[in-house]
C-alpha cells in the first residue's frame, strides 16, 4: 500500500497498521493508496461543514473514492485502478493536528499513537466502514481496537 500526503513521523507506525489491517481484515492493500493531509481547525471546520453540513471542528474527515461498504472485497473494485500505474485510490484522510494533539493529552498517550488511531479510523471509513448505527459502531470500535493492539500502540 502506498501513502501519500503530509505524515512525516508517524508513516512507519501508519504503515504497520496498513500492513495489520490486511491481516485483519483478509483484503490485499498491495495495489491501493490513500492520501493523509494535516490541517488546522479552522480548514477541517470548513471541510466539515461544506462536506458535512457540521460546522464544528473535527479531528478526522475521510473522503472515500469508492462507494464500496464493509463486506465488499477491493477485488471488486480493481476495474478502476489507474491504468498506468495499477493502483487503486482509495480516498483521503484529513486530520486536524492541533485537535489530535489535545486528544493525546487528554487520553494520556503519544501524539504518534493518536495519529495512527485517527489514520486507522479514516481507512476503515475509506473501506466502507461506519460507526452510524450501533451495530457497526461495535464492528467498527472491535476491528480498531484489534489493530491497535496488534499494532502495540
């Protein structure tokens, strides 16, 4: 899988969750990409209200290319990878730092360990996952957990 964007740091430890979340979730990521881009809370509020109708800040925003849901596999979707390059474009994720940095704080861990959380989050968001309704809140918080934990972060 390749990254894109503004990860500076935390790309190794972003990369191991791509890496985990392939065993995880049974999916092959070796032909995909993501975007991840650092804002401040005045750009994400923004981004919020105009893609969202919230406006408030947030501490992730994703921007899924594909209109693919949780059980679907990326196989389906390779019909649409870039024809030179192979790949497939699986969305962007925006994170606000000065919000990732205030939860750091506030959840007692790393600024890299929240960047990875709020990373994970946007790729499950960008492989169809949600946390809209209670059932696939539970999905969705378990598969993070896992990963996290296999992460060791």
């Amino acid at each position: 899988m390749k990254i894109e964007g503004k990860i500076g740091l935390y790309k190794p430890k972003i990369k191991k969750i791509t890496i985990i979340c392939e065993n995880v979730l049974k999916e092959d990521f070796s032909n995909t990409y993501f975007s991840v881009n650092f804002v401040d809370e005045q750009q994400i509020q923004k981004l919020n209200n105009e893609f969202r109708q919230i406006d408030k800040v947030t501490d992730v925003l994703s921007f899924p290319n594909l209109n693919k849901t949780s059980n679907e596999k990326l196989k389906k979707f390779m019909k649409f990878a870039d024809f030179d390059t192979g790949l497939l474009f699986l969305g962007d994720i925006v994170i606000c730092k000065s919000v990732a940095k205030k939860q750091a704080r506030e959840y007692g861990h790393s600024l890299k360990r929240e960047v990875c959380f709020l990373t994970l989050h946007g790729l499950l968001h960008l492989l169809g996952f949600d946390h809209m309704k209670e059932d696939e809140e539970r999905i969705m918080n378990k598969l993070q957990d896992k990963i996290m934990s296999e992460a060791k972060l």
